[in-house]
C-alpha cells in the first residue's frame, strides 16, 4: 500500500524547515568570506545548496500543496509542465553536480596543477560546473516545452501527469533513468570510495603512519553521501528503467511510487552531510548558540572578582 498523500505532506514538511535552515546558515557562511568563496573546491558545494534550495521553495512547495490539496496549485499548462520542469532540472542537476565533485575532488588532491593557470581553471572547473547546470535545463526544457505533448492534464495527479511527456517514449525514458540517475549514484558511491582508498595508498607507500584524525573529515563528508545515493535513489531508478525496457508497470507499482517520493530526501539531507564536513561552522553555531548562557555564567564570576576587593578592605 502507497504512502498515504497526507503523510506524505508531513514527510516533507519535517525535514524541509531545518534542511533550509541549514542550507541558508551554510550559503552565508561560504559566501561572506572571501576566502572561502573563491576556493575552488567550496564551488561545487555552493552550487549543490543553491540547487537544492530553488527545488525547497519550488518544487517541493507545489508538491506539498498538491498532497494537502489533492489538487495542482494552478490548472494551466504552462504551469504543471514548469512544475516538472523545476523538478525534474533541480533533482538531475544534483546528482550530475555531487558525480562532477566525486571527480574534481581526485583532480583538487592529486592532481592540482591542472587548475595553476585561469585557461586551465576555466577548462578544467568553471566549465564542467556549468555544464552541470545547462545540460539538464536543455534537456528537460527540450522535453517538456519543445517537443509536442498531447497528454491531457490531469489536475488530480501530481505535475499534472506532464513527466508523461518525458516517460511516454521508451526510448527516452530508458536513457533518462541510466544517464540522469543510475550512473551518477554509482559514479558517485565508486568515485568517493576510490578517493579515500587512494589516499591512504599513498600515505602508506609514502611510509608514514597513518593519523586517522586527518581523514575523519573526509570519512563524514564521503560515506553520508555515498550511503543517501546508495540507499535513495539507486533502487526506484533501476526500477525506472525497468519499466522503460518493458517491466509492466503494475510489479512492484506502490513500492516504486513510495521509493520516487524518498528519492526527494537527497536533497533534504545534502546540506546536513555538508555541515558534518565543516567542524569549525559547527563550533561557530554552538558559540551562536550558547551566547546567552555563556553571558549568564561569566558575569556572576566577574562580578565576585570585582567585589573581593571591596571585602578585604
């Protein structure tokens, strides 16, 4: 049995307030040091969070509303097909853009000097990074605005049914879920593996003693991901392209709607394995935090000191 559509509101309301609470603590703090936001590897990570945060207060908002509603926020064409526009670019867009990182991060430790001069930095970053975002904004734009779509609207069915116009061919479908979905999940699970296992080969032909405490960062920043990807999206993507091979889709119908809904968490869920990698944020929200108790904890000391004086006299 499928996930009730007002459970499914709950689903997403939970984890939506603090992942964008999240989200905008993390973009302010990248974006008002300069040092940070013109490192080069803080670049993908920006582009991740700016990504996930259109998709929080776009696609998920109008999925929301259709789950309490039961109906699409506006019944125009224009709309619902824009509404599986910002869906499905937001969705891709992220996993193209996390595969691009597992990459650039083996190129940033191992091989740094492709990035010395600005033609190479333009070659080998700033291009590839915006290629990230093009790709998915022509190819869904092309499917969902461009090619012609005769599917009625169906006002009671989330996006309106228009991911039909991208699904109805099996041919498309079948390259959608390989190349959007499927091989960017193993690409990043096999990628950020083989980064971690490349370091610690080469530590160890290096003949130095491994200090686990350096690699702790990267342990949270990589296996978090690795395991969202692995968990989240793999399963209902083989099975999206199942069905695109010929798999009548009545196998299977509830768990693939259920795993297609989750597949949403990933970007819920990307800001948080961002900040485990950021242990001095952490440490600047916990002294945020604790303002007010450190304040109420030091003044009666201080106020004792200043006061000793007056006593002994």
């Amino acid at each position: 049995m499928a996930i009730p559509s007002s459970t499914r509101f709950w689903l997403q309301l939970v984890p939506l307030i603090p992942s964008l609470i999240v989200t905008f603590i993390i973009l302010y703090y990248f974006l008002k040091k300069r040092a940070l936001r013109t490192a080069l590897h803080n670049h993908v990570i920006i582009l991740l969070l700016s990504v996930g945060l259109i998709e929080e207060l776009s696609g998920v908002v109008w999925d929301m509303y259709f789950y309490r509603n039961g109906v699409t926020p506006v019944s125009t064409t224009v709309f619902c097909s824009s509404w599986a526009f910002m869906n499905s670019i937001t969705i891709v867009s992220n996993y193209i853009l996390m595969t691009w990182a597992s990459i650039e991060r083996h190129i940033l430790i191992f091989h740094s000097d492709w990035f010395a001069t600005r033609m190479k930095r333009l070659l080998f970053h700033y291009i590839p990074l915006m290629m990230c975002i093009l790709y998915p904004v022509t190819f869904y734009f092309v499917m969902l605005f461009i090619v012609p779509c005769d599917i009625p609207l169906k006002l009671t069915a989330q996006e309106c049914g228009r991911y039909s116009c991208v699904t109805r061919n099996p041919r498309i479908s079948l390259y959608d879920s390989i190349a959007h979905c499927i091989l960017p999940a193993f690409a990043i699970v096999i990628f950020s593996a083989a980064l971690f296992v490349r370091v610690l080969c080469q530590k160890y032909r290096a003949h130095q003693r491994i200090n686990w405490k350096n690699y702790k960062k990267m342990a949270y920043q990589l296996f978090p991901i690795s395991f969202l990807y692995t968990v989240l999206v793999l399963p209902p993507m083989i099975m999206y392209a199942a069905y695109s091979g010929g798999l009548p889709r009545t196998v299977a119908r509830d768990y693939y709607s259920d795993a297609i809904f989750f597949v949403q968490w990933v970007i819920f869920f990307t800001p948080f394995a961002c900040a485990i990698s950021l242990p001095e944020l952490s440490t600047k929200c916990r002294n945020a935090i604790l303002f007010w108790q450190r304040r109420h904890t030091v003044g009666p000391v201080q106020l004792l000191t200043a006061s000793r004086p007056n006593a002994h006299q």
